[in-house]
C-alpha cells in the first residue's frame, strides 16, 4: 500500500479489549461496535457496505447475500477457531479472504473440556446448588456420588488439535485409557503422543464413561449425538459438548437426562445460543455453561491479536497468517 492511498476501513462488530482497538487504529480506519451494542444481520450489513475488512466474533453470518451488499470487503478475520459463521464458498467466489484464530487457544479450551469433564462427573454445580438451597443438614455416605474420572475410559469426537491437547490431559495427567473417533485416523506418531486408539463411532459410545465432543460444526456433523447415539451410550456415561451447538440435539439430550438414559452432561455450547432448550433447565443432572470455554483474559487478547494479525497482515502486506479460503480466493484481491 503506497502512503498516500487511503487507509482500509475496518468494521469490529463487538467490543474488543482497548490494546486492540489501539493497534487497529494505528493501521486503519475503524469502525468500533465500543458499548458492545447488539447489532443484528440489517445493522452489521449496513455498516459492512462500505467496508474493506472486518473483525469478527464467530456469529455472524457472512453468507452471498451480506457480500453482494459490500463490493469493498476482503477480509473478514474471526476471533475464533471455529468458522460455520462464514459461508466460505460464497466468501471465496466474492473474493474475501476468511481467517480464523486456531492454536492460541488450545490449550486454554482443553483445560475448560477437561473442568467441564470434572464438574459434571462429580456433580459439582449440582450439589453446590443443594448447599446454597440450605439443604445440606447431615452427611450421608452416598450424597452425590459421581462418576469416576481418573482410570476411567475418554471417548474423544473431533480429534484435532483441542481433542489432542484433551487426549494428553486425560491419559497422562488421569491415567485414563483414551479412545478416539475421527473423520481421518491421525498417524501412528501422534496417537502415541496422545496415548489414543482410534475405534469407531459406535464402539467410541458403548465403551466411553466419558464422551467428549470437540468435533467443528458442519452439515455433517449435525446432530452427530441424536436419539440413536445416546441409546447407546451407558447408563453411567457423561456427555460433555464444548464443540458447537447443533453437534447435539439437544431436546433429545434433554430427554435422556431426565429419563436417567446417561448419567450426566456439560453443556458449554447450544442449539440456537444464547437461548437454551427450556428442557435442559429443568434437569439437574446437567451442568450448563455460556460458551466459556477459551474465555481466559490472555487466550482471548491472543485471539484478538491473532485477528488483528491477519487484517494487518492481507491488507497491509497481501499476506494472512491463518487463511481459510486462499487458494480459492477469485478478484477483489
Ligand atoms: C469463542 C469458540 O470464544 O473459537 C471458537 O470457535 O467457540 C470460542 O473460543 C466463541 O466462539 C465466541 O463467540
């Protein structure tokens, strides 16, 4: 970009951490959503249209119709792992580059599986509500007796690199047996890394004390725990989803809990959030959590920079650290 050309404009569709917004605007243009308003699909496209680049939360939807509206755009940087917000094949025909924040939070969201994993197999928001409710008067040798965690059996859905770092904590930090259901078995070096055996689906559900779903949101993999895979989980079993909503039904979760089907679940991520299945309110064997699971202040600043990273980097330099679509990417450019 020659100095005198003008400076790209940026739209952040939500507040932002200020050092972020700082480095933005020392580079661009910027349009800030900074009272964190809640702009929906007519106000995000409105503001969009005269737009180069935009930060984005992993919700809105940039789908052929929104980028018809904006001739301007090539960028849109997700500060998030996950993508399905973006309609990548209409991204790429329009030209726009997508990008997502993979790696830095890695770590951060497998320590969050693995506190969820804990919570709901030990039951601890549930007998945590009984002692503030004032109802705990007296020990009793089985109060709140929960699931077994250490040598215990992990079934682990979707093993990339958040099912990897989860493999690691569960077989060397709980000394589990770690199994593992994937669209492609990952090569001999890093099963052994993950201390992991890959199984079948079907085999992952009938042998899991634990099934933990870290599987991206696709039309494929919606609805990948349904009526049919929770019949075949056991009795004992927990159901812990930090993935995406609509990776499980969740009105047939709701059902199976309360029927005692499986055991337990934790639930950090749901069907048409923020709203929540008025069923899973109502079942107390299911530990519910806002969409938390990468919310440490460091991993969501490295996210955000991550972000910032690759609006700088394509706009300023042609070149994005975490491209999606690069090699699909038709004009605009
Ligand atoms: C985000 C996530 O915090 O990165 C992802 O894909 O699900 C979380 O880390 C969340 O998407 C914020 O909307």
């Amino acid at each position: 970009m020659s100095p005198s050309a003008p400076r790209p404009r940026i739209l952040v569709t939500r507040a932002i951490f200020p050092e972020v917004a700082q480095r933005l605007s020392e580079h661009f243009e910027v349009e800030s959503n900074l009272d964190d308003a809640d702009w929906n699909a007519d106000e995000i496209a409105r503001r969009l249209q005269d737009k180069t680049g935009a930060l984005t939360f992993g919700v809105e939807r940039i789908t052929a119709e929104l980028l018809a509206q904006c001739p301007a755009l090539k960028i849109c940087a997700n500060m998030t792992v996950g993508y399905n917000n973006f309609d990548l094949g209409a991204m790429s025909a329009a030209g726009v580059l997508a990008t997502n924040a993979p790696d830095v939070l890695t770590e951060t969201t497998a320590d969050f599986g693995f506190a969820l994993l804990m919570a709901t197999a030990r039951r601890v928001t549930e007998s945590e509500h009984f002692l503030r409710a004032g109802k705990w008067t007296r020990w009793s040798y089985q109060m709140f007796s929960g699931a077994e965690v250490h040598g215990s059996t992990l079934g682990i859905i979707g093993m990339g690199r958040i099912g990897q770092a989860i493999a690691r904590r569960g077989a060397f930090g709980f000394g589990m047996k770690v199994i593992y259901y994937n669209r492609s078995r990952l090569d001999g070096a890093t099963e052994t890394q993950c201390r992991a055996t890959y199984v079948s689906k079907q085999e992952l559900l009938q042998a899991a004390d634990h099934v933990m779903l870290v599987v991206p949101y696709s039309a494929a993999s919606h609805h990948t725990i349904g009526v049919a895979e929770l019949a075949l989980m056991k009795p004992s079993a927990t159901l812990i989803n930090i993935a995406r909503g609509g990776i499980v039904d969740d009105a047939a979760l709701a059902a199976a809990l309360r029927d005692k089907r499986i055991a337990a679940a934790g639930l950090d991520v749901f069907e048409g959030e923020p709203r929540v299945h008025p069923d899973l309110l109502t079942v107390p064997n299911v530990v519910l959590t806002p969409h938390i699971a990468s919310a440490t202040a460091g991993t969501r600043r490295d996210m955000a920079m991550l972000a910032v990273d690759n609006l700088i980097g394509y706009l300023m330099h042609g070149k994005a650290v975490t491209p999606l679509n690069a090699s699909g990417l038709q004009g605009r450019i």
